[in-house]
C-alpha cells in the first residue's frame, strides 16, 4: 500500500495574509480604513503577527498605509487585480519550488512533470481573485 502525504503547504502566514485581504476588500471603496486590531478580530489573527504580514504586504504594494490618528490600511490595487498568486509569491515565493537536482535516468522528465504541475497550481491561483472571495455576505454558502 502506498500513503501520500499533502507535498504542497499553504504556510499560517500565507493563509492570514489571505484572510486579511479578502477582509480589506470587503471594505474596498467604503472610503474606510481597515486598522490592526479590526482585521486581527474579523480573522483571528494575531494581532502581532498581524502588523508584520501587512508591513510585508505594504512593502510588495499590495495595499498602502495611512499614519495617524485615523490611519489605516487599504489595497494598493482594486479587489480584481491582486489574485491568490500575488499574494502567496508576496509572503512565501514560488507555490511548488524544485529541488534543483534533476540529474539521473528519470531528473529531466520529472522536471517537466513538476513544472506542468506547478504551471497548473499557479494558473489556479492566478484565477481566484480577491473580489471573487469578498463575498459582502459574511454568511457561509451551502449549495445542495
């Protein structure tokens, strides 16, 4: 019998920084800043932890900051123009990385078979946007 075990990991940090900008673009175009302590309640995520994402986020200008008083943060871009790709090569880099070894009988053929998948994963990727997850109904959808 063979056991498989899951090869490709969404890291925690990947997965807030996610969370947190599906939040942010529900609040897209309200005119409204989205602040620390609201998004770390709205997704549970810690609000440290938190504050370092969005400085990462800030820097790759996915989304832009306001200091002050009444500051906040806010997408760089509108909701359909920064996909589930942007922002898992922002935190993490490549969704399926090589070992770069690809010598042997067997390398350059797996190689081709390790690119196809990763070509597939990012297209995937590329094709959820944030507007396509901010659902304004913060309700879960059940189909039957």
């Amino acid at each position: 019998m063979v056991y498989f075990s899951c090869w490709v990991k969404i890291s925690v940090k990947v997965d807030y920084a996610c969370r947190v900008l599906i939040e942010m673009a529900r609040l897209h175009g309200t005119g409204q800043l989205a602040q620390i302590e609201q998004l770390a309640k709205a997704e549970a995520v810690p609000s440290n932890f938190l504050a370092q994402i969005l400085g990462e986020l800030r820097n790759a200008g996915l989304i832009t900051s306001k200091r002050g008083i009444f500051g906040g943060y806010l997408l760089a871009r509108p909701p359909d123009q920064i996909s589930l790709y942007d922002i898992v090569k922002v935190i993490d880099g490549e969704m399926l990385e090589f070992s770069g070894n690809h010598a042997g009988r067997s390398g350059r053929k797996l190689k081709q078979v390790w690119g196809a998948i990763r070509a597939t994963l990012d297209a995937t990727a590329r094709s959820y946007t944030l507007d396509t997850l901010a659902s304004k109904d913060t309700g879960e959808m059940y189909h039957i």
